[in-house]
C-alpha cells in the first residue's frame, strides 16, 4: 500500500511538471493499462490524516489497498467515515436487511394479533 502511495504522487509530479501530462501518456510510459493509472492516481486524493496512517503502518484492518482502488468519496470527511469506521455504508444496509429477513413473521410467545 505505500509502495501505491508513493507511485501516485510520483506520477502526479510527472503530470504537474509537464512531463506526461494525462494518464494515457503515463501508462504507455510504463507499459501499463490506463485504468491502473487512474486508480493509482486517485489515491492523490486521500486525506492527508489517512495518508500519514498509511505511511505509518497504521490504516485499519478492514482498509486493504483493494479497497482503496474501488472509488471512494473526495470529501475528506466523507473519507474518514468510509474508509476508517470499521462498517461502511453498505455493510449497515446488508446488515439491516439481514435482521428484517430474520424477524420477518416472527411473533413473541403469548403475543397474538388479537391482543
């Protein structure tokens, strides 16, 4: 992960200096897939609290560099309740759903519809 790091502000210097100036030209360069590049690059775009833990050794568990290359939201804080809460978003909605399948027709002993 800090390996991927490292690589995304290197390739971003490349493009702010001049020297490939968008991700196709980096990805010939390096004779890799274009769509690599782009989700490299968007690590750029962390927050620098979640970089510093990365570089640190200190990133959550549940925060593998896979789940750093699916998109993630440009807002820092949106960042930090995504990426560091150890339940995102979906895993609370799949959770819910999980438990209205598991109480679906479920009726307390001694509770009927007539009391």
């Amino acid at each position: 992960m800090v390996k991927a790091i490292a690589l995304a502000f290197q390739w971003r210097k490349l493009q702010e200096s001049g020297t490939h100036a968008t991700v196709e030209e980096i990805a010939a360069a390096e004779k890799i897939n274009e769509s690599y590049v782009d989700r490299i690059l968007r690590l750029t775009m962390l927050a620098p609290d979640i970089v510093e833990a990365i570089l640190g050794g200190r990133q959550p568990a549940q925060m593998p560099l896979a789940v750093l290359m699916r998109r993630f939201p440009v807002l820092w804080s949106a960042q930090r309740s995504e990426l560091l809460h150890p339940l995102n978003r979906h895993d609370v909605l799949g959770m819910i759903n999980l438990v209205e399948k598991a109480v679906e027709g479920f009726v307390p002993n001694g509770i009927t519809s007539e009391t």
